[in-house]
C-alpha cells in the first residue's frame, strides 16, 4: 500500500557517478502530491540524470528515493507510479487516440469492457473524448501531450516525468504548449516534474523550481521567489537578468553592511548572512529594478543606493530598452526600462547615475 499523506518524491542524499564522473552529488528534495516541480539548469547539470533514477532508468551510486513514503530502490521503471513522457510526440501513429491510451491496460491483460470503461474515464478527464476515434496526427500538439496524460492516468501513474517535453518546438507554439501543460496538470492535479533549461518554460508552469548545476542542488523554492529573491549568486546569474556585482565589505552594524562596489559605498541589507569587515562579497540586482539618470556636473552620490558610471550605449527590444553603463572598475550594468521613443539619451561616455529601492539589491556570499 502507498501512503497517500506523504509527499509523492523524496529524494534523500542521492549521488549518482558515472565511473569516475559525479553527476550528483548528495542531493536532498521533497516534491508534494499534486505539485507542478521543474528541474532547472544549464546544460550537463544533472537534471535528466535526476528524473531518471526517480523513474527507476538508472540507478543511484548512493541514497534513496521514496515514492509516496515507500522506498523504491528496488522496483524496476513499470512498477513505479511514475510514468516518463521523452518528448511531445512519442504516440504509436497507426493507433487512435482510444486504443493509445488502452495500449498499457491491453499488455496488462485487463478484461475488454474495464479497458474500456478506464479509457473512457480519463479522455473524459483530459477533455479528450470527442476525439476518441482521431489518429495522433490528427491532432494538434497540446492535444497529443493530453493523450500522453490520460496514458498515464489510466496504469494509475500520478507521478509524470516530463524530460524536455517541449524541446522541439519553436517559441510560440512552446509557449502555447506551457500554458496548456500547466492548466492540464492543474485539472487532473497529479504530480509533475519537469526537465527544462529555458527559465520562461520554468516560471510558467512551475509551483516550484529547482535550480540543478554541475551535480548540485543549488535552491529549491516558488519561481516568483527564486526570480526575485535569490539566495545563492548561482541562481541570480540564471534567472532573470540579473547584473551581479563584486563588493568589498567596509563596515558591518546590525543587519547593513557598507559595501565597497567600484569606488562606491553601497548599504545593503545582510539579510542574516554572517558578514565580517574585509569579505568579498557578490551583490546582485535585477536590470528592471536599476534606474538611470543624467549626472552631467552632479557630485558622487553618497545614498547608499546609486553609482556613477560612464553611458555606454543603448538596446532597443521594443517593449523595452536596455541601458548599458560601464562603472569606474570596468564592470558593465544594464538598466531596463519600458521603451521612450522620445527619450533623450545620453552621449556615449556622458556620467550617469543609476539607482534602485535599497530592497531590490542582495547579498550572497558566493
Ligand atoms: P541536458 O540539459 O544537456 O540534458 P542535464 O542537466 O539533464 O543536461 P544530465 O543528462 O543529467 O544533465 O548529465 C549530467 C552529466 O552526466 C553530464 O556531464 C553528462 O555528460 C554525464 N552523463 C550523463 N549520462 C551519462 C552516462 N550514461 N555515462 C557517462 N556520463 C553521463
């Protein structure tokens, strides 16, 4: 019997070598029933090696994984309650849509009249019953994921590994189809972990996100608090755009610490981080929260919160503009702001001064 209270995955000190090559390292993670999870990071990571020794495809060097409170070290991919989608299209085409999705309940060797009645109950719940009878090239590509869903739904799999599951598609059609994952797995509220290395794929159908790098679990949280309230320098390089600054510590009193950036003292909240005089810190802050203005003859600031820099040029995006600006030390910024089309712009080399909400700019120690 599985524990329906536990969470669906827990993942406890897993390390995954390939001979001499650790491909994880010692990586701790809990994903709640119902729960829309995205493994995110940079390629070679470590993340399709992850969903993969939680489907049972490889396994762990060392560590466990639990499924629904049971530890599954043990059991082979098809006796799991975890179904692995590869890719958007992995439909058997000679078939309809009705005998796709039985396909499972056949091999298993259910009586006729419960395939059916199994099938039908999840097309009802995938909204795919007046397509039954449709071949999948009939289909569009959000209604060939669904099939894959109600795959899924029917062998009483409520875990789905969805890896890359939108890789091959342009970037419409991938946006359309992200929209349509999220509402999908919101109806029929079964756990999903999704593989991805496109951030706006991640924050779109994420409850929660794990940023995954060189083996390691870098920081698990809601997209919107990894996107605005970073805690490792790592995930505010990868997420959103982010200008990361270099610091010297001056002075640190109570939870601010003066910081030295570039000739400049900045006061920055140390948000609990244990900060001493003399430490090197990385401070980041994202390009829409910066704002710049014109500083022709205005003395250094001394706020706390702005910098001098030299203009260096402008990029127009269309919705926005981004502001490149060197600072005294060579290190580039970049303001984004909603585009002006009247907007004066300074001289190539021109001082400005860009400036932000003390709140906006943060801490980390590596
Ligand atoms: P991507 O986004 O490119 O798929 P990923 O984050 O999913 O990357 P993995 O596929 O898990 O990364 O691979 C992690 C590392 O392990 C990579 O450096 C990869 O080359 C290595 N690796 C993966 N599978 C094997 C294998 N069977 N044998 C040896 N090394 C492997």
């Amino acid at each position: 019997m599985t524990d329906q209270t536990a969470p669906a995955v827990e993942v406890r000190n897993l390390s995954k070598s390939y001979g001499d090559f650790v491909a994880l390292k010692d990586v701790n993670l809990t994903i709640a029933a119902g729960e829309y999870f995205v493994l995110l990071g940079p390629s070679g990571g470590g993340k399709t090696t992850l969903l993969r020794t939680i489907g049972g495809f490889q396994r762990p060097t060392s560590g466990e994984i639990l499924l629904h409170g049971k530890s599954v070290g043990h059991l082979p991919p098809d006796k799991r309650p975890t179904t692995m989608v590869f890719q958007a299209y992995a439909l058997f085409p000679h078939m309809t849509v009705l005998q796709n999705v039985g396909y499972g309940l056949k091999v298993a060797g259910l009586p006729k009249a419960q395939i059916a009645e199994k099938v039908d109950q999840a097309l009802e719940q995938v909204g795919l019953k007046q397509f039954e009878k449709r071949k999948p090239h009939e289909l569009s590509g959000g209604q060939q994921q669904r099939v894959q869903l109600a795959r899924a739904i029917v062998l009483d799999r409520d875990i789905l590994l969805l890896d890359e599951p939108l890789a091959a598609l342009d970037a419409q059609l991938r946006k359309d189809m992200c929209l349509e994952l999220k509402h999908l797995q919101e109806k029929v509220g079964i756990t999903f972990i999704h593989v991805t290395h496109n951030q706006e794929e991640a924050m779109t159908v994420a409850d929660r996100i794990a940023l995954i790098a060189t083996g390691d679990l870098v920081e698990v949280g809601r997209a919107r608090d990894i996107y605005r309230a970073p805690e490792k320098s790592f995930t505010a390089g990868f997420v959103g755009e982010n200008n990361i600054l270099k610091g010297k510590a001056l002075e640190v009193n109570g939870t601010a610490a003066t910081v030295d950036v570039a000739g400049s003292k900045l006061r920055i909240d140390t948000r609990g981080l244990l900060v001493q005089a003399g430490q090197e810190l990385i401070l980041s802050i994202r390009s829409e929260c910066v704002a710049l203005e014109h500083a022709e003859g205005a003395e250094p600031p001394a706020d706390g919160m702005s910098i001098m820099g030299s203009y260096d040029e402008s990029v127009y995006l269309g919705l926005t503009t981004s502001h490149l600006v060197r600072l005294p030390d060579g290190t580039e910024m970049i303001s984004r702001v909603i585009a002006d089309a009247d907007e004066t712009l300074p001289q190539n080399g021109a001082p400005v001064r860009l400036h932000w909400k003390p709140s906006d700019i943060r801490m980390h120690i590596q």
